[in-house]
C-alpha cells in the first residue's frame, strides 16, 4: 500500500515576481512529488500578468489559488477564505511567507489545529510594531520559524540554527535554511543562449562592458546610489553600461536621476523582464548594494544576486552579515563599504577595467553557487521538516480539528 502524501500548502501574498514568492514557487516546484503534494494560496494576483509567476506555476503543474483575484483581501477576509479552503484541501502542513500571509495563515492554521512554520523573508526591523507584535503571538503556536539568513535568526531568537542539510529530528523552535536558485535552469540557458545574439537584441556591443543589477525599485535596494557611482565608472571605463531590471516605486525617479547625469545612451531602465537568466548569461558584472536604514542587518545578495552567481558574473555587495556568508571578499565578489558611492564606483571601475579578475571571480562564483545553492539540494532540508512536523504533530491531519 502506498503511503499517504503529505499535503503542503504554501500561504504567500502574491505571486509576482520578487524573492519571497520565488522561494515559494522554486520550494514547492522541487519537491518530491511522490512523497509531497503542494498547493499554493495567494492572497492576491494584483492583475498584473507581466510581473506574475502564474505561468510558472502552470508549468510546473502546482496547484495554485487565488483567495481573491484581482484584489487585495484583507486580513479578516482571508483568514475566513483559508479556513474555508482548508476544510476542503485537508493541508498537513502550512508554510507562510510575507506578513498578510503569516498572519492570516497563521491564524487560520492554530484554530484548525494544523501545524504551520513562518517564514522570515526579510530582517523584522523592516515590519511595523503591529506585524511584529502580531508574529510574536503567534511563535507560541507556530510549529518552526525559518529564517532565510543566520543574522535574522540571531536577530529574532539570540542564536542562529544552520541547516545545510537534512536534519534527523526538530530540535529547536527556529532555523536558518539559506535561499536558492534553480541551477538546473541556469545550466539550460548558459548552453542555449546566443551571447552575439542576446547582446545585440539588448543593444550592447560585443566590446561592452555591462553592469547588471536585478531588483525591486524601492529605497533600499541602493538604485540611486548605483547610477550616481556609474556615473564616475563612464568616465574611467567608456565602455561600460548599466543594465537595472525591475520595477517599483522609484522608477521614474531614477529615469529623471539618469537623464540628470547625462547617462541616459549608457544607462537602461526597461522595467521588468522575464529573460533575467539570459541577460546575466552575457553580461559581465552584477551589482546589487543595499542600503539598509539604521539599526537594520540583513542579508546582503539576495535570490537575484546568487542567480547571478550562478552565471557566472563576479558580484558587487555591501558589507552586510548575509554577505560574509556567500561572498569571499576579492574570490567570488567584491564586499563595498554600505552607503559608499565611491567605494562602489572603485569596484566597478575595478572589475570593468580587468578581463582577467571578472573571469577568475565569476568562475569561483559560479562553482560556489553550484555546491551551496541548488535548490536541488536545500528543498530535500524541508521536505525532511514536512516530514518530521506531520510526525510530532499527530500524524494525521486528514480530519482538521476546530479549537473549542
């Protein structure tokens, strides 16, 4: 007789396309689909296509529900929708990603009596007093808490529990699993795009040299800061060229801060693109330096920077905690001063004027990617935490229970 697959649902905002709900797509398209079933509930598609995952999702064959398409839902309305879903998906298991969904999912979680984890997607000191105090009542219930990099662990418990591979039993109330990519994707597209080709359609020469970075256009992200240090970069390296994916907030800030600068026949902005793998396939430098406020410590590379990573691009970070972690200063990387715009600049000027670093970096990025950060390899961590949290939390969840 077969044994029953454990149900894992996945509690996420969105699906657009951001870290948080690319390690809920990536975590549950890798699991193993004969032992696990995934279903993900997105608090809400936001109606925008371009900028979603849905497709993804559809591709991957995982089940994917929208509490409310098109519109935000609320709190209240989506703890409501979750427990109505519930009663009919029988999870064994909830993962939450992202305040609405922690909070909602949480709740609807603890009153049916079904063992769920939160999951940290960014440092707390970024949430408002209500989301922590929120998150703080609901640890009691919670089954874990996964945190995507060992100084937010520290920051929330006072310790950091690292797991890089699978545990034999849940020992603790908190852990640090790192974030991943899809390495088997990166290979794919290495292999298969043109670099003659690719660059020409972007509008770059083959004699370019193109800083890449990959993010959401909010403040921290350090944007503005790139595009005024790259303004020094031009003038030491004319050659080069700034190529910043993404969308947000400050885009049309940064497209006036371009223009200003008179940077605008060397610098793109296009928004957000769904070809990220094939642009840093044949680009040359990846930058992504945050600027965290005051008091915060977080990760410092992110999903987009071990993407990067993985193809093979020697990286620009600042000198969080998260990037000690991954980034051997002068092997893989270059670790810059945070809130230094020239401290910056010299690094890129460094790298875009010497073939030979960004070749012997972007190779000791790539085989650090290829040996820690596959999702091939973190996702069987979790599924071995699916499995033990069914186990100690009764077994069998086929019948939620409701809470007198």
């Amino acid at each position: 007789m077969n044994e029953k697959k454990i149900h894992v649902a996945y509690v996420v905002n969105s699906i657009l396309i951001a870290g948080a709900e690319m390690t809920v797509f990536e975590t549950a398209a890798h699991l193993d689909r004969e032992r696990f079933s995934p279903t993900v509930y997105a608090l809400s598609d936001y109606g925008n296509a371009r900028s979603s995952l849905a497709s993804r999702f559809q591709e991957a064959q995982i089940p994917l529900v929208f509490l409310d398409a098109g519109k935000k839902v609320g709190i209240i309305s989506a703890i409501r929708m979750l427990r109505t879903q519930f009663h009919v998906s029988r999870p064994d298991i909830l993962h939450c990603h992202l305040p609405d969904a922690v909070i909602a999912g949480g709740i609807a979680a603890a009153s049916m009596h079904i063992p769920f984890i939160i999951h940290e997607d960014q440092t707390q000191r970024f949430h408002s007093w209500k989301i922590r105090l929120m998150y703080r009542l609901l640890r009691p219930f919670s089954a874990l808490t996964v945190c995507y990099a060992d100084s937010i662990e520290e920051d929330i418990f006072g310790v950091a529990h690292v797991l890089d591979a699978q545990p034999e039993k849940i020992e603790y109330r908190s852990c640090t699993i790192s974030n991943g990519i899809d390495v088997a994707r990166v290979e794919d597209v290495t292999l298969s795009v043109d670099r003659h080709q690719k660059r020409r359609e972007l509008g770059w020469t083959d004699t370019d040299i193109v800083i890449v970075s990959t993010a959401r256009f909010i403040e921290w992200k350090g944007h503005r800061q790139l595009v005024e240090a790259f303004a020094s970069v031009v003038e030491k390296v004319p050659n080069a060229r700034l190529f910043i994916a993404g969308g947000g907030a400050i885009h049309q800030e940064l497209c006036d801060r371009v223009s200003e600068l008179g940077l605008t026949e060397r610098v793109q902005l296009p928004g957000v693109r769904t070809d990220i793998y094939e642009i840093l396939t044949v680009a040359d430098i990846f930058s992504l330096a945050f600027i965290y406020g005051k008091g915060r410590e977080a990760e410092a590379i992110g999903i987009a920077g071990f993407e990067a990573m993985a193809c093979g691009l020697p990286i620009v970070v600042s000198d969080y905690a998260g990037a000690l972690q991954h980034t051997e200063n002068g092997k893989n990387g270059i670790i810059v001063r945070r809130d230094d715009k020239e401290a910056l600049s010299a690094a890129l000027t460094r790298l875009a004027g010497d073939a030979t670093l960004r070749q012997q970096m972007g190779e000791s990025a790539h085989h650090y990617a290829l040996r820690h950060l596959d999702w091939r390899t973190i996702v069987p961590i979790y599924e071995r935490i699916y499995s033990l949290l069914s186990i100690n939390e009764g077994g069998d969840h086929s019948e939620p229970r409701e809470s007198l």
